[in-house]
C-alpha cells in the first residue's frame, strides 16, 4: 500500500490506477477556499437547534448542467481518464435497498461517521452526513454542505455529531476551519469538486477512515448516510450498490436511492463491518443526482487534488 500526499493511499489491486502521469498531477488552476471559526460571538446551534435540523434537500441537476460541470473538470484536468466499471469480484449482493444501522458506534466503518449540523446561508438549521478520515481531526463532507454552490456564501456554525443515533450521538466536535476549491462554485457551480474537509476543533475517539484516489476495480460499493426518505434523517443507512462508470471527474453508484440529509456520507469499497486496513476505503460520496432519477447517486472523483486538499487541512492550513 502506497501513502500518497495528505494521506491518501492506493493499492494496485483494489483501485484501477488513473493514468500515470494524471493520478500524480494537480489542477494548476485549483484555488482553496477557506473559512476560519472567527468565533464573532454568535452562539451555536442550540440542542433544539441540533434536534429539529432539517436533512438538507437532495442536489438534483439536469443532463445539460452535468455535461457543463464536467467539460469544466475536464478543462481543468486532460489527462485523467474517463473509465467503465470493472469485474464485479465480490459476488451477489442486494443493491439499491438501503438498510438502517442498529447501532452506529458499535463498529467500523459506522463509528467515523455522523450527522453534520450547520446553519444554512438563510440561516436555517440543516444537516448533513460527514466523517472522520485519516487523520483524527478531520472531516469530510460534500462542498454543497458548507458552502452554496450557487451564491458561494458560506454556512456557519459546524457541529458533528459522530455516531449520531436518533438524538443520541457517542461524541460532539466543533469545527476550527473548513476549505473547499473554489472550482466548486466558480465560474459556476460544478459537484466534480463537491467535496470539503473540515479541521474539528475535537479529534476521533475512535480510528478514522481511509481515503484512497482512482476508481474501485470492483463493481460493489457501499454508501451511507442520514437519508430523509429512509429514517427522516435520524437514523444511519446503508445501501449496496455498484459504480458504473467514471466520465469527467463524476462517478455514478447504481442502487443509491437515499436522498436529502444522506449528502457528504461515504461510498465504500471493500466493505466489511468491523474492517481493518485496506478495508472500507472511502473513494466518493453522496453528492447529487440527475433529475427524475430516484435509483442512482452521483459523486466526485477523488484525484491527487483531493489529496492536496485533505493536507492543507490536516496541515491547519486554513486558518492562515
């Protein structure tokens, strides 16, 4: 196994490598955001606030703005390929039926994982689904979880609750700093780059989750969430499915009908609860679908950006 920059790791046999020289380069045009918890003496979500948090509504696009989002990444990134799903290795599985988490705090990868609670840029109570992942003090989530895509206003007010079970959670963090790419909202909004790490300002209790860049050379993959549509976004779900294919820096997971609240949680390859290294490896996650599709999710491709980014946090960088 191969530890790249930030963490990130690689194995020839679990991931089909990305052209050489693409899985290494960065988008030389890529600026980070980021947002620092000033602290302006506001006061943060109340425990009412954290309880009655609305899931945050399902990104839905047309074919004709998906195409746009991904001419952009292309623009930005010639070189990495585009790839269709290969061999599936691990057998038959129920796709498409998301299954509720008894107990999220009882294993991997369920322990990393929680409802991420913010005002929205109306100010509204909302949530999300986010992670702790390779280091212990950061997060991931989607980009559209922090930031609108369409006015580039930051949210406020992070609060992760990891292992979150209707009310219940095994641990609360806040946050110091977020940093997404502005590609994610300029010139338009693009969910290629709809991804963000947050640096809590509280570390993991238990060992975060392991991030790894290319596409899964098996077709199985696994996603969870805080769908609204399964548990009203109180409970953690879980969905087998398969990828289809990655065209343009977005991946698309078959059999992922969760929607609203389940943005930001994780897709699985090699899923295993209770899994050790080189299990469960975090490749994308919930971030948008087409419209009218009620089966299939889209994500982001994770690249050596994704990587740069996840350093930058780690690093503390974004509260330069």
């Amino acid at each position: 196994m191969t530890k790249l920059n930030g963490g990130l790791r690689r194995t020839a046999s679990a991931l089909l490598c990305l052209a050489l020289a693409a899985s290494g380069a960065s988008a030389a045009d890529l600026k980070i955001e980021n947002l620092k918890n000033s602290k302006d003496g506001r006061a943060p979500l109340s425990l009412e606030e954290l309880q009655s948090a609305r899931p945050m509504p399902s990104k839905e696009v047309s074919p004709e703005e998906l195409r746009e989002m991904q001419q952009r990444f292309r623009a930005l990134n010639p070189n990495i390929l585009n790839l269709g799903a290969g061999p599936d290795k691990q057998g038959s599985l129920v796709k498409g039926v998301p299954e509720k988490v008894d107990d999220p705090a009882a294993a991997a990868p369920y322990w990393s994982t929680g409802r991420l609670t913010f005002r929205d840029g109306d100010g509204v109570p909302s949530a999300c689904t986010a992670q702790f992942v390779e280091s212990a003090s950061v997060i991931l989530t989607a980009a559209h979880c922090v930031m609108d895509e369409e006015t580039g206003k930051w949210f406020s007010d992070f609060t992760f609750q990891r292992a979150y079970n209707d009310g219940a959670t095994a641990q609360t963090v806040g946050w110091r700093c977020v940093s997404l790419f502005d590609a994610f909202h300029d010139p338009a909004p693009n969910f290629a780059y709809d991804y963000a790490f947050i640096l809590a300002d509280g570390k993991d209790d238990e060992k975060p989750l392991e991030m790894a860049i290319g596409s899964p050379a098996d077709k199985a993959l696994t996603a969870i969430g805080y769908p609204a549509n399964f548990g009203n976004g109180r409970f953690l779900y879980k969905v087998d499915g398969e990828w289809l294919a990655v065209v343009d820096g977005i991946v698309t997971m078959a059999g992922n009908p969760m929607r609203s609240g389940n943005s930001g949680g994780a897709w699985f390859t090699d899923f295993k609860v209770g899994g050790g290294a080189g299990e469960n490896r975090v490749i994308s996650l919930n971030s948008h679908h087409l419209e009218g599709n009620t089966e299939d999710e889209n994500g982001p491709l994770f690249t050596a950006d994704t990587s740069r980014l996840l350093a930058h946090v780690a690093d503390a960088k974004c509260l330069d």
